[in-house]
C-alpha cells in the first residue's frame, strides 16, 4: 500500500460543530414554543386579579337589575 501522506481528517472537531448546531437548533426551537406559550397562557398576576374582580363586578351589577326575585339562591322557598 502506498501512502501519499494524504489528508487526516479529525472526525471528533466535526462531531463537537455537529452537537453544537443540534443543540443550537433545540434551543432555538424550545424558546420558539416558550414564546408561543406565553402568549397563549400566561397572564401576570395583576392582570388575573384584575379580571377577577371585573367579573364579581358585572355579577353584583347584574344581580341588582333583577326584577323581583321570587326564588333565593338556595332554591324555591316552601309556605
């Protein structure tokens, strides 16, 4: 067999790029889907105790324009 001195070629520098571009690749991706989560489900606590309290509003609002309520909120009253 003759050698020509020919090219070495370090497998282990590619394999480190290769795991760095995946990993690179992952993190990119998993920030993508964090964003998107955010966006979809978080709320910070301010804006829930913020809703909160327009709903009890609007049911207080909505409970005092009833008309003549015959029935209480546990149920038909018996004679």
């Amino acid at each position: 067999m003759d050698s020509d001195g020919g090219n070495i070629v370090n497998f282990s520098s590619y394999k480190k790029t290769s795991r760095a571009e995946k990993k690179r690749a992952a993190k990119q991706e998993k920030e993508k889907t964090a964003a998107a989560n955010r966006v979809r489900f978080g709320r910070t606590g301010a804006e829930k105790k913020r809703e909160k309290l327009e709903a009890e509003r609007r049911a207080r609002l909505l409970e005092g324009k009833k008309l003549g309520a015959t029935e209480s909120e546990d149920g038909p009253q018996e004679s």
